[in-house]
C-alpha cells in the first residue's frame, strides 16, 4: 500500500519551478517544497521588493526564510528515482465487456456505479459525485446500473417499468396503466370534445395574444429603425459639415502662409535689389575714378603734381566684406515647420481615430441576447482559434496546425521575441476575440490555466505582471483532477461542477461577460465573470509540469 501511494503522488516530488524532481528539496514556511537552487533564485528576483512569496501560494514572507534540506524529502525522491515508478490506476476500475460505462467519462471508460433516473444516465464513482453534493442533484432518484435499464424507462413518467418473467416481453409502467384506468372512467364522448373545445379557445386566445404582442414589437422595432437612420443621417451631415470646417480651416491657413511667404518674398527681394542697385552705382563711379587716375598717371609732371590733390576715394563706398549674407536656406525653414504641422495633424487623426471608430461601435440599440443554454447554441459563435508561436515559453511544443501546446523539459529553438513569455510556461492565441464568441480546450495531465487575457499583459521575467493568475489583465480557470478554482489579480474564487477534460469558454465582450462550462455530455456551468472589457481579449493557457498538454478544438 505504500508503494502504491508513493506512485499516485509523484508529482508531490517535483519542482514546480524548474518542473523535475527536487535537487536539494527544501520547505518553505508555507508547505510548499523546491529544489534548494530554484527558490534562491527566485527570491534573488524579489530582492528590491523586500518581500519573498511561495510561487506556488503566493504567500508572502517579510524576511527572507532560512533554507535547510529536507532530508526525508531527499531520501523519498532518491527512492523514486531508483524505482521509476509511475501512477496509474488499477484496472479494475475500468468498464470491461458487459459492464455499463459512465456516460461522461470521455477518454477510457470507468465502470458505472449508479443509474440516475432523472437525468438519464450512468455515472462512475468520481462523476456521480455532484449527484451527491449539489443540492439540485441529490433530488434525483438513483438505482443500480443495467444494460437495460435504460430501455425500460417509461418514456412519458420518467420511472422504471415492472418487468415479467417472459425475456422476450416488454416491462410496464405502473403510472401509464393508472393513468388508462382513468381515461377509461371520463365519461363520453361529447364531454371530452367539449374540454378539448376549451383547451382549443385557450390555445387560440394565447397564439392571438402573440400575434398582438409581437405586432407591437414590429412597430416598435420600425420606429427604432426609423430612428436608427435619423441619428446615422444627422451623425454623417454633422461629421461632414464638421470636416469640410476642418478643410477650409486648412486651406485658410494654407492661404494665410502663401500671403505671408509672397510678402516676405517682396520685402526681401526689394531689399537686396536696393544694394544691388547702389553697389552698381558705386561701380561706375569706381570706374569712372579709375579712368581719370589712368590719364594723370600719363600726364607731364607738372600736370601731374598740379591735378593729384583734387583726386580723392569717395567716403561712402559700400565694402563687399560689409554684405553679411544667410546661407542658402531661404524659404526652407518654412517648408520644415509646414511639414511639423502635417506631421502633428496625422498623430491627432491616427489617435482620435480609434475613439471615433469606437463610438461608432458603442452603438447598440438591442438588449445582448441571452448566453445560449445548449452546446448547439454556444457553437453558433464558435470561431477559429489558433496559438501564436511568438508568445510561447521555449519549453512548449506546438503541433496540429498550431492548436495544441504541449510542455517539454528541452528548450524549444525559438527566435527572440518582445511577446515571448520567458518565464511562465504560458501562451495566447493569434486572433483577437470581441463581440460574441466560443471556444473550447481540451488539456490532459494533472492540472492547466484556461484563460482569457489582453494583449498587453507584461512577458519578460518571473513577475506577478506576467503570471495569467496574478494582475488584472486575466482572468484565469485553473482545472486539475480535482476541480476548479477561477483566479483574478491575485483572487481565488472556489468552483463547484463535475471535472471534466474539456473546458467550453463562452465570451461576450460588449456585455461583459465571460464564462466558463465543463464540457462532457452535457454543459454545465462552472463561473461567470462580470466585468468592462477595455481591450479585445486573446485566448491562453498555463501550464505548470512536462507532459502536460492543452487543445484548442477545431468546432466547424
């Protein structure tokens, strides 16, 4: 017996950080074990927190706990390992040939132990239990499991009919036959006409009834209609009239800069002309200067020395060292700060573009349909749903056409990616969810997150902004063979419902809901969020152990 509980608790012997058996297995305050080099590490990581947490818990310490090896620890997993045993279960447990199988087991079938006349079906030991937990379930009438049973069910009462002795002869409902003695005592003819007559006025005044009530709601829908259009009409007039401001502002300030330019243009062309002009002034008297020294200088010498002293420079000639000239930008300036403008215009566009879009989509005249009640309906918002590579931990695999994730000790070669997760065994989806939409998840193994999530959420490092359970950008479904516990920023709701390896997820972004169903035969809600989404949501999943692997099924 010892040995076969130390197979059905192996993974108590693993490290949930590094996910092998535990090197050095220490205990924490909490309970919590790990392999000595692990939790140091991790604690290295909070150290400018000043506060230490189980990864697991998340129970916080304020001083960093002394770490010593668990010698009963270390020696349980040396004999683990010198065994190599492994959980399973004994096969006894399982249906064989002529033994009734649960009806919600959905991988290999465990032997049924109870028939529920109510629902109908056959359920083993671990999926009979909410039979006897949920008070609901525990009105319904439980017998022993038969082949044919089922077959004797009373189709109108619901209850088991009375076998004979003969084989080959059909059981009879006692409740059928009590009820044909009655019809046999009604009286005549005429007067079961006259109460089928009532029933008949009945049902008529109800259809009519119907037909006036939605009648009504025609007319109240054309009006909504007819008002629909009326504000669409008014919203695209005064969008238009608001625009066409916004191009004559434009073309007013366009004109505005064109005047100013040309009257800048003017004032600084006139401006230099005006030195051109006195510049060519100077230069005829220069030459002019030039030409009488060139005639005195071949004049006699009494000419010569008689003349020199009436020749003089001109006092105000106009230096070329004295022109300071710009570089040769002119107009450029303008052109760049026009450019700025432009530039700042489309920023304010691109920005107030999503809030416009989004107005537009806030519309919503009608009530959000109810969330459907039957797996049919649920898939009528079903949609492909894939993996991205680029957010998945180097230590997940993907495979069928990147729906299924599957956990590996060896790391993965993934190229560098800012949306990779780098610490968390985590991933999300390509696709955006908003509106109405379904998904479902199959995971096998001991345990797995089924989340929805923002996009945003952080990636890099061991930090509770990375982690599905622990900020307020998830919301998170954790499943293992137990049940279920819904977690969000850190909150941990219990949840109640039969466990099962399929997780339907149903979302309704505008109204704010999303919820979560175990999947078997039949749906059954496990919890509902109520919340303001305020970005599309993708899909993801957590994993915790190798092995361990998660679907996101292929509905149409």
């Amino acid at each position: 017996m010892a040995q076969k509980g130390l197979q059905l608790d192996e993974d108590k012997y693993s490290c949930s950080i590094c996910l092998d058996l535990l090197k050095d297995p220490v205990t924490i305050p909490c309970g919590h074990s790990y392999c000595m080099s692990c939790i140091r590490t991790h604690w290295d990581e909070e150290d400018h927190r000043k506060i230490y947490s189980c990864p697991q818990c998340r129970e916080s310490f304020k001083r960093k706990p002394v770490l010593k090896k668990s010698t009963i620890l270390a020696d349980l997993v040396e004999d683990l390992k010198k065994t190599g045993l492994r959980a399973e279960l004994d096969d006894h447990c399982y249906a064989r040939p002529g033994d009734v199988a649960c009806d919600v087991c959905t991988q290999r079938k465990l032997k049924a132990v109870k028939f529920c006349l109510t629902c109908p079906a056959s359920y083993c030991e671990y999926h009979l239990q909410p039979h006897y937990d949920a008070p609901p379930l525990q009105k319904h009438k439980l017998v022993d499991p038969s082949k044919k049973l089922q077959e004797n069910i009373c189709p109108h009462h619901g209850e088991a009919m009375e076998m004979s002795g003969h084989p080959d002869q059909q059981g009879t409902c006692f409740l059928c036959l009590t009820d044909e003695n009655k019809d046999h005592k009604k009286g005549s003819a005429a007067a079961e006409m006259s109460g089928k007559q009532k029933k008949l006025l009945v049902r008529r005044q109800q259809i009519q009834k119907g037909i006036w009530d939605r009648e009504k709601e025609v007319k109240l829908l054309r009006q909504e209609v007819e008002a629909i259009n009326a504000s669409a009409d008014k919203a695209v007039e005064d969008s238009e009239k608001i625009f066409t401001e916004l191009i004559r502002l434009a073309w007013k300030r366009s004109a505005d800069v064109q005047q100013q330019i040309r009257s800048q243009q003017e004032s600084e062309v006139s401006r230099v002309r005006e030195l051109q002009e006195k510049l060519e002034r100077e230069i005829t008297q220069l030459k002019k200067k030039d030409t009488e020294l060139e005639k005195l200088s071949n004049s006699d010498h009494n000419r010569f020395l008689l003349n020199y002293p009436s020749l003089s420079i001109p006092s105000d000639a106009t230096h070329s060292s004295s022109i300071k000239i710009r570089p040769l930008r002119y107009f450029e300036d303008v052109t760049t700060t026009v450019s700025e403008l432009r530039d700042k215009l489309q920023d304010i566009l691109r920005d107030t573009w999503t809030d416009i879009s989004d107005a537009v989509a806030e519309v919503d005249v009608l009530l959000s349909e109810p969330e459907p009640k039957t797996r049919a309906g649920f898939l009528k918002y079903s949609q492909e749903i894939t993996l991205n590579p680029n957010t998945a931990n180097s230590h997940l695999l993907l495979s069928d056409g990147n729906r299924k994730a599957t956990v590996l000790k060896q790391k993965q070669l993934y190229s560098d990616h800012p949306d990779r997760f780098t610490s968390w065994l985590q991933i999300l989806s390509r696709e955006s969810l908003t509106g109405r939409c379904y998904w479902e998840v199959e995971w096998k193994g001991r345990r797995v997150d089924i989340v929805a999530s923002y996009k945003s959420i952080s990636r890099a490092g061991n930090l509770d902004d990375c982690e599905f359970r622990s900020n307020y950008k998830s919301w998170s479904l954790y499943c293992d063979r137990n049940g279920y516990t819904f977690w969000h920023n850190r909150i941990k709701t219990p949840v109640s419902g039969p466990v099962s390896s399929r997780v339907g997820v149903y979302l309704d972004h505008r109204a704010g809901t999303l919820s979560f169903y175990s999947v078997s035969g039949t749906m059954t809600l496990l919890h509902r969020v109520q919340a303001t989404f305020t970005e599309p949501l993708l899909a993801g999943v957590g994993f915790y152990k190798d092995g361990i692997s998660a679907e996101l099924l292929k509905l149409k």
